[in-house]
C-alpha cells in the first residue's frame, strides 16, 4: 500500500514539472512567433486505489503454564516401642455340657379310688336280748351301734374325681383317705379327710367327689344298721414314653 501512495506522488509531481516547462516555453515561443503549437500531453495517471485491507488478529501465544511441583512430605521414620507382652495362661477349653432333655409333661392320669383297707376288725353292733326273767313292762330298744364297712356297695357306679389343673401344671400327686358315715338307709351322714394327700386342691377334689356318691346300707342279721367306711383315692400322673 505504500508502494502505491509514493508511485502516485511521484506521477503527480512529474505531470506538474512538466507543465511548469510547457508554460515557460510557450511564453518563449509567442514571444519569438505567435505560431500555434500542439502539445501533446501525457495521460493522465490513474488515481491510485487504495484497498482496505483488514486487519488479521493475532491471538497472542499462549503462555506455557509452569508446572506446579507439588513437594513431597517429608519421610517421617516411626517410633518404634517396644513393649513388654506378658503371656497369659491359656485357660484349657471345657467341652459342652449336653443339654439336658426337657420331661415330657405327664398326662394326668384319673385319680381312681383305691380299694378301702380293712380296719383292725370290724365292729359290729352287739344287740342285747332281754332275758326271761325281766319283768313284763316296756321294752325300749338299745341303740344300734354303727359297723364298720371294708367294702363299700353303691346304688351306681361313682363318678371319677376332677384332677385340678393347677396340680397338673405343678405335678402335684398324692393319695386321700376319705371317711364316710352313713344312716341305716345309706345317706351320707359326714364326710371328714382322715388323711391329707399333701395338696389342699387335692383334698378338696376328693371331697366334692365322694359327696355325690351314693351308697347301699349296710346290713347286720338282715338288718340295716349305720356304718362308717374310709375311701382311699389316689392323684396321679403318668409320664408319656
């Protein structure tokens, strides 16, 4: 672009010298002779273009970044300690105890009612006859003693006592010696434990059965005569297998 500016000045200063000369000469030659003169001029110069030319950006060079050395820590030796171990006594290991098996709860077994021991001989009741000799007048009769049963009769069958759940549970057992006494006609009298199984809902059981039982009088000579009789009755339970 500037090549082309100074080329312009150059042409431009040229085409002025050279009319400068004409113009000096031409005023010579009407001096001397007014004759006509053809000049013949150069052409003229074209003007000069100048092109725009736009300016390329130049991205700056990228800086090279500096690496970034990161320091190594320093070594730091351990400690070394040293400490005394003591050993300790290996305590030997025991084997396992077995477990032990758990008792299959016992079924309860009905408390039956065990056949009445004979008492150390039976009292029978001792009836004393009027002799010949007595005088004639009222006979009022003696009183009949009461005999003792060892083998009870019943009108029917007797009803099994209840065994009590809670002795169940608990596997409570044990044996109840009841006593009966009962009229000329069999009816119950009283009804007393002469022995206790141990276990007050036992006795109790016992005692609710044999109060619904009903007996057959006893007989002395084909006579009906009070009697006592001791029942027996058993609570047990019988472990299943």
């Amino acid at each position: 672009m500037y090549f082309l500016v100074s080329l312009a000045l150059h042409a431009m200063a040229s085409f002025f010298l050279r009319e400068s000369v004409v113009e000096a000469g031409r005023a010579q030659n009407l001096a001397k002779e007014p004759a006509a003169m053809l000049i013949q001029l150069p052409p003229a110069a074209e003007p000069a273009t100048v092109a725009m030319v736009q300016p390329v950006a130049v991205e700056p060079a990228k800086q090279q970044e500096a690496p970034v050395v990161i320091p190594e820590p320093p070594v730091v030796k351990p400690l070394i300690v040293e400490r005394k171990v003591h050993p300790r006594p290996v305590a030997k290991a025991t084997p396992p105890k077995e477990a032990p098996r758990k008792p299959q709860p016992p079924k309860a077994a009905l408390p039956k009612a065990v056949e009445p021991q004979a008492a150390p001989g039976p009292e029978l009741a001792k009836v004393e006859l009027p002799s010949a000799a007595t005088s004639a007048g009222p006979v009022t009769p003696q009183p009949v003693r009461e005999v003792f049963s060892s083998k009870p009769s019943y009108l029917q069958p007797p009803r099994q006592p209840h065994y009590p759940n809670l002795a169940k549970r608990r596997n409570q057992q044990g044996v109840v010696l009841v006593e009966v006494r009962l009229d000329e006609r069999g009816q119950q009298r009283a009804l007393q434990i002469v022995r206790s199984s141990g276990v007050e809902s036992l006795d109790e059981a016992a005692l609710e059965a044999v109060a619904d039982w009903h007996f057959r009088p006893e007989t002395l000579d084909g006579r009906a005569v009070p009697s006592r009789v001791q029942i027996p009755i058993e609570f047990a339970l019988t472990a299943s297998r």
